[in-house]
C-alpha cells in the first residue's frame, strides 16, 4: 500500500485549535505530569549514578582498587552494578508505562468527543 | 579450501536468500524504509543489538580489555547505560511523530528545509565516518582472518562494500533488519559459548579466573617482564588527562547512542510506541549480556593466550579469535571469525540504508520535491542510487587509507556529533515550546563543527609518533594536540546544547512553530497520527 504523501507540516491542519482543545485537558495534564513523575527522577537518578562511575575510578583510585572478594575489587562490582541499575530501571520504565497507556487511551477517547461535538 | 572462508561463503549465500526473498517484498516505500512497519519487539530488539554491536565492539572491545584490562570495560558499561537515554525519553516520541528519519521529528514543527538539510549533513556525516572506520577495519581483519587464501584488502574491502550494497538496494529495510537479526543471534550464542569455553579452562572456579585475571604477565616494549592486575582501573587512561577523558568518553556514549541515525531509524520499523518500548528492553537484555561477557573474552584472551603472542600475531583486534583458537582449534577459530564477518556487514548494511535513508527522503524529497513525490517510485529509486554511491565512495576511501590506517578517532567521531549535534536538537524540539528553525539549525551546526574541530585538534589526529612507527599509521599532524582529550563530549556536547539555546534566544520567536507544539505533545504521547504499520 503506498503511503499517502506527508502534508507540508508547516500548513496548520484545518482543525488546528482541536490539538490545543486535547493539550487543555485534564487527562492529557495528568498524562503528562505521571511521565514526568517517573522519567524526570529516573533520568536524573541514572545520570548521576553513570557519571559516578567514571569520576570514582578517574578521582578515587584508593577506594575503587579495594579488593572484595578475592582479588575481585570495588571498581569491577561497581561497573556491573551499571548493568543491573540500567535493567531494573527499564523494568520500572515498562511498569510505569502501563499507567501511561491507560492515560493516553483516555485522551485519545476525549478526543472522539471533541470530534463528536463538531468542534 | 580452508574453513573460515567456507563459514563466510555460508553467511553470504543465505543472507543473498534473504535479499531475494525481500526484494520481492520491497515494492512500496513504506517497506523499503520502514519493512511494512511490521517487524515485531523482539525481531527489532534483536534487530537493535545486531546494529549496534559492531565488530568495533566485538573484536575492539574484547582486545581494549585483554590489552589494558579494567578501563576496556569502561566503554562496555557506557554502551548499555546509553539505552535508558533511548528507552526513557527518544524511542517513543520519535515513533509518535517521526515517519523515515530522525529530521522527520525536528521538521516536524519547525521550517523544513533548513533543518532538514542540517540534519540530513549530520546524519550522513555520522553515518559515513562510522562506516569507513568499520570497513577500514573489516578489510584488514578478512584479510588477516583468511590469511592463506589469497585474499588481499583490496578485495576483502569491495567484497564487503558490495554486498552491503546489494542487501541496501535490493532487499532495503526488509533485508537489512533480518540481516541484523541474524547477525545478533550469531554473535551473542558464539560470544556466550567462548566466555563458557574460558570458565572451563579455569575449572569453572570464577575465583581460580579472577586470580588469573589479578596477575596477568606480559613485556613492556622494553623487554622487561610486567605482571599486572587487569581488575585495575588506569592501565589504558592515565594521568594527567585520563580521568577526564574517561568522563568526556562517558556522557559521548550515553547522549550519543540516542542521537545514532542508524539506531533511531529501526523505531520506525515497529508497528507503534509501545513495540519501539519493548524492543529496547530486548536490545537492552541482548547488549547488556553480551557487554558483561566482552570481560570473559578480553580477560580470557589475556590469560589464556596471553599478550605477547596476541601483539604479535594481528594485535588486539584478533584477541578474541586467537582465544576461540587456543580453546577450541581452527574449526572454532573459523566460526568465530565467520561472526565477525557477519557482524561487519550487517553494521555497515544499517549505516548504509540510514544514510540513503536520509539523502531520498530529507534531501530529495523534502528540499528539492518540496515534500512530494513527482513519480510514484522516486523516493525509492533515489536512496537506491544514493546507497549506491555512499557504498562505492566508502570503498574508494577504505582502499586509499589502506590497512593500517589509524581510524578509531572516527567511532569516537560519530558519538561525538551524535551526541553534540542531533540529541540537544531531538530534545528540544519534543520538549521545549519556544524552540526554533534558527536554534535547530546553530545546533545542529555548532555540535557538528565543534566535535570535528576537537577531534582534529586532539591526540587522535595530533601526535608525534616516535621515529619507529610506520608510515601508515603515523599520525596526520606531526605536533602535540591542541586539545588534550581523545574524546570531545565533554566540551561539544555543552557547545551543542549551547548553539541550540542561543540560536533559539537571538532569533525572532515562531508563533506558527509555537502553535504546533501543541499538536507535536500531543502526538508525541499518544501516539494519534502515527504512522501506521502496512496491513497484509
């Protein structure tokens, strides 16, 4: 099936103020503010434990080369700990994301009723 | 006929199948560019790991570490950390909103054509840097890998040019997603079957391993004997920038994968957002498996095979075949090398079909058509001819650096604009309202222009090699670097984002781009308009 060529994205649509209407509601608000509940800190919070990584290995060698288990040491278990934290915060992404797609599938109905009323 | 090359010839044949097999399926554009927007999470997931595990990582990797030891892992680490930046905030909204490129979403509100045009420069810059650094690469490492078979790097190069050609310009998304996949299964079993190889060569004690690892012993160019503890960070980075390059290496790896063109373009193969979510999560299982294991094989190859005897046999990029070969002969060796075969040509088929990608669909169709097709078809036929010609000029530069060309500096290159240029530009345009034409342009350009001056001005291109190294793989300028650090990120990334913000600022505000924001956030988080995927 061929695609239907994309409209210039710079004409607004002829119902343009409907976008506006749906980025007004409360289910889109609350859409938004439960994404940025979740992906704000989780983004900080993976920051900051990344770059800890790098700075604690470049500026704290003593600490990092502290040896744990057998010859195993601070720096080795630190960096797999990354791909653990990296895992466990996609699965709570994912988990989180549920309530997200609720949220949408509820704009998406104020939507239709934004069409129904003929704008 | 020796087996390596019987192993290759295997992948070639059925990897061509599967060009025939698509070329048939190829017969509109959503199915060139975006494979009917069809292909499942896991498929795409698998289809991710497969174009973002290069044999940079697989063989570069593994030797950083058997070489250097604990600071190779660095960029292990880093890879995968990368994907929570695609996961959380850019895999969705560019689904949402995007159609065949990442300028799909930074045109999306703002006036296309300039930014189209800068993005398109910044995509195919990424794209092709990356890509002559992997078939430099790959020519030296098909011709050492078939050592005896005749086969020069002249050869091995347009082998490889040309089959990424046919898979790009015959088979298109359809192909190039499945060599992908392939490819990754083939990589991620051969790579878990050596690390399980190196655990019982050490009895499967992971302390008798580890002690290994803790005293590895190996000459220093002097001749004197070392014995080192290759669990210690600072064998590769040292002071006095090292700590700093590491952290500059870092943010380039974590802002740049989500500002990867040819990354980006598999979320619009998927069916909608919430597939793009889970194929990440597959990528993230695939990669993060696969990078806690290039320990095993970097580790093992210095232990097992040890240093020296890798330094004077390919150096090391071959530490990870020359250890299949200890553990397992020529026939594991052969197997071994035939995956990373594969891995180069599937990574340079996915830079190649974001690269033409780009050229049809920003290029011609949006600058010069206006944003329509003339005749049915055209897209289609003008990223066929320009997959052609990105193919044929990367060919022609491989062989004109030669073999020992010093090119990683150019891997560091494409995070490095990935990072700078296009991510500050993607999150502007999703997240911030007053956002403009003139700030996605300077962004764009500044974080372009300041990784590639960093780069020339660094130690990558700027040394003075001692009088012994050869002189091919001499460095270009002949002086002390300019600017200390291997890696930019540190300093263009901050330059990106600043271009972007100024340009924005300086320039008059964009009511009609303003106005459409609305619809931009809306769509972005629902997913209403989307592209949709191409019905049976």
């Amino acid at each position: 099936m061929p695609t239907p060529p994309s409209p210039d994205p710079r004409t607004p649509p002829s119902n343009a103020s409907i976008w506006n209407r749906v980025a007004q509601t409360d289910d889109f608000k609350k859409l938004l503010a439960a994404k940025k509940a979740f992906v704000l800190p989780a983004t900080i919070f993976f920051i900051l434990y990344y770059f800890a990584l790098p700075v604690s290995v470049g500026y704290f060698p003593a600490l990092m080369q502290r040896k744990v288990w057998g010859p195993v040491n601070v720096a080795y278990l630190f960096a797999l700990s990354q791909f653990i934290v990296a895992w466990v915060i996609a699965y709570l992404y994912v988990r989180a994301a549920r309530e997200f797609d609720s949220r949408a599938a509820a704009v998406i109905k104020d939507l239709g009723n934004l069409e129904a009323k003929g704008n | 006929m020796n087996t390596t090359l019987i192993l290759f010839l295997a992948f070639i044949a059925i990897t061509l199948g599967i060009t025939a097999w698509a070329s048939r399926l190829s017969g509109s554009s959503a199915s060139y560019f975006a494979a009917n927007r069809r292909i499942s999470a896991w498929q795409n997931g698998v289809a991710v790991a497969g174009d973002y595990m290069s044999a940079a990582s697989f063989l570069g990797i593994a030797g950083l570490i058997a070489f250097f030891g604990y600071d190779g892992f660095m960029y292990s680490v880093g890879f995968l950390v990368a994907y929570l930046t695609v996961l959380l905030v850019v895999a969705e909204p560019l689904r949402n909103t995007g159609k065949y490129t990442m300028a799909d979403v930074l045109a999306y509100r703002l006036h296309p054509r300039p930014v189209r045009a800068m993005a398109s420069l910044s995509t195919i810059t990424v794209s092709t840097f990356y890509m002559i650094a992997q078939m430099v690469g790959a020519g030296a490492l098909v011709a050492l890998l078939l050592k005896g078979s005749g086969i020069s790097f002249r050869l091995a190069v347009t082998s490889v040019g040309i089959l990424m050609i046919v898979y790009v310009v015959f088979g298109g998304m359809i192909a190039t997603t499945w060599v992908q996949i392939i490819k990754a299964i083939l990589l991620i079993s051969g790579t878990i079957l050596l690390s399980f190889m190196v655990l019982a060569h050490f009895g499967f004690s992971l302390g008798a391993f580890f002690t290994a690892v803790s005293q590895v012993h190996y000459h220093a160019p002097d001749g004197t004997e070392v014995v080192k503890d290759f669990l210690t960070p600072g064998l590769r980075y040292k002071p006095r920038y090292g700590a700093l390059d590491l952290l500059s290496l870092g943010i380039a790896l974590i802002f740049g994968t989500a500002g990867l063109p040819h990354i980006l373009v598999r979320f619009y193969t998927v069916p909608d957002a919430k597939t793009a979510r889970f194929s990440v999560v597959w990528a993230m299982w695939i990669i993060g498996i696969f990078y806690i294991l290039t320990t095993f094989l970097g580790w093992g190859a210095a232990t097992i095979v040890g240093r020296d005897f890798i330094a004077k046999n390919g150096g090391n990029n071959m530490s990870a075949p020359l250890l299949a070969n200890a553990l397992g002969g020529p026939i594991f060796f052969a197997f071994i090398s035939a995956i990373a075969f594969a891995t180069i040509l599937a990574v340079v088929a996915g830079l190649t079909i974001s690269a033409s990608t780009s050229f049809a669909h920003d290029v011609w169709t949006n600058i010069i058509r206006h944003g329509q097709e003339h005749n049915p078809g055209e897209e289609r036929r003008i990223a066929r001819i320009a997959a052609f010609v990105v193919g044929a000029i990367s060919i022609a530069i491989a062989i004109v650096l030669g073999p020992t060309a010093n090119v990683a500096f150019l891997v560091a290159l494409a995070f490095a604009v990935a990072a700078s240029a296009n991510l500050p530009v993607i999150l502007f345009s999703i997240f911030w309202k007053r956002f403009n034409t003139a700030g996605a342009v300077a962004g764009l350009a500044t974080g372009l222009l300041a990784s590639i001056v960093l780069i020339f001005l660094g130690p990558s291109i700027m040394t003075v090699d001692a009088p012994t190294v050869a002189p091919a793989a001499r460095h270009i300028i002949q002086h002390a670097p300019i600017f200390p650090l291997e890696n930019p990120g540190i300093l263009s990334i901050p330059l990106g984002f600043i271009g972007a913000i100024l340009g924005t600022l300086l320039s008059k505000r964009d009511p009609a781009g303003e106005e459409k924001f609305a619809e931009l956030q809306v769509r972005a988080n629902t997913g209403l308009g989307a592209e949709k995927a191409v019905a049976h």
